[in-house]
C-alpha cells in the first residue's frame, strides 16, 4: 500500500502542473457548458490523463509544456496513442455495461422511484462496478501500461501476467484507487455542504478544479497498480498487435 501511494504522489507532484491545468480547464468548462457536453469532454482529458500517468510512471521523467504543446519526438509522452486509447475505451465499455447492469437491478427493488432515489442508486451501483472494473483490470490491465510503452499489445500476455500477479493487484488497486475514492468522496460532500452556506462561482471552481485533482489521481494510482505489475512480471512470449 506505501509503495502504490509513495510512487504514484512522486510521479503527480513531479507533473504537478500539468495535472492543475487540465484541472482548471475542466473546472472553468463545467461552469459554461451543459453536463453532457462536460462529460464528453471528462472522457476525452481523463483518457489522455491515462495515458500520460502511464507514461509518466514507466519512464521517471517530467513532462514539460513541450511535451504537452508540441510533442516532443523524445518525451515522456511521444508515441502512439491510439493502442492505448481503444484498449482503455474496451475497460471503460465493460464497467459501465455492468454499472448499466446492477443500476437496473437496484432500481428494481426500489418501492418507489424519484429523482433522488436513483441518483443515490447510482451512486450505490457504482461499488460492484468498480469490483468487476479491478478484476478485469487486475487479470488483464497490464495491457495498458504495454500499450504506452508500446511493447507486447497481447491480452494472452496480459492474463499470463495477471495470473501471477492478481492478488495482489487486486490489493493495490483496492487500497489506492479504491481507498482514496472514498476519502476524496467524503472530503468533497463535506465542501460541498459548506458551500452551500456561501459563496458564488468562485468556490464552485475551486471545489471542481479539487474534485478534477483528485479524479486524476485516482487515475494515477489505477496507472501505479498496473504498472508495478508490469513491470515484475516479464511476458512470456513476445506478439505485438497493430
């Protein structure tokens, strides 16, 4: 557990910047555009935040404005990044078919069904979705870490790893994504609840850009987890996919 936090906040502290300026983008777009176009956009920076965190992680650099602006053909975060981003979108499709899955199933015990009673449905579906999430991921998430160093894309490689390695993986991703969802969670109602006594758009963005830090590192330790597994267990046979 020390080791999952202590080099997922060396490698956020070290990129510090990058992550608050995403953050503020994000928090500055929620107050001008509609919620699905936010989403949208969620999606698409929490991606890339994916990607970079594991190339971030796997490399030990800095990234620079360089890096982000002009992409440097020798940075941390040069390459491809469509085998990483179709990959993801396949982790991120399964979990919430399944989120889909037990909301429906929650919903349908409810005696009554309002505004609020789904929202907190939502909210409870989300617990086995991210269970069925660090199974899959713990099985075959080192697939993303490979596909951001652009080494060995095979799942069959990736379930060989995850079979050696899913205890504690598992273990990893529950005390570090799982544990700090939860804190974060709470420290963010409670700020919310003390805003409502307040203030105007000014604490709005500043609880957004908070929240969008602590969604990407909650990425950042998702990226940790995966790639500590990568890298202690050597694939076994080499086959590289397009």
């Amino acid at each position: 557990m020390i080791k999952i936090y202590a080099r997922a906040l060396r490698t956020f502290t070290a990129n510090f910047l990058l992550f608050f300026g995403l953050s503020v983008i994000m928090a500055l777009l929620s107050q001008v555009l509609d919620s699905s176009s936010t989403n949208g956009a969620s999606l698409f920076v929490y991606a890339f935040v994916a990607l970079s965190c594991h190339r971030l992680l796997l490399t030990g650099e800095r990234a620079s404005e360089a890096d982000l602006f002009s992409r440097r053909k020798d940075g941390p975060l040069a390459g491809r990044q469509w085998p990483f981003m179709w990959r993801l979108g396949m982790f991120w499709l399964v979990t919430a078919c399944f989120w889909g899955l037990f909301l429906y199933l929650i919903v349908g015990l409810l005696p009554e069904t309002d505004k609020t009673s789904v929202t907190g449905a939502a909210i409870l579906a989300l617990v086995p979705a991210a269970l069925v999430f660090y199974v899959l991921a713990a099985l075959f998430g080192t697939v993303l870490p490979a596909a951001a160093s652009e080494s060995d894309l095979s799942l069959a490689t990736a379930f060989q790893r995850g079979r050696v390695s899913f205890w504690v993986t598992i273990w990893r991703l529950l005390t570090g994504n799982g544990l700090f969802s939860i804190v974060s969670l709470v420290a963010l109602l409670s700020l919310a609840n003390i805003e409502i006594a307040n203030t105007g758009p000014a604490m709005d963005i500043a609880v957004g850009v908070l929240g969008e830090l602590f969604g990407m590192f909650m990425i950042m330790l998702t990226a940790a987890a995966l790639c500590m597994a990568y890298e202690t267990k050597a694939p076994v046979a080499e086959t590289t996919e397009a």
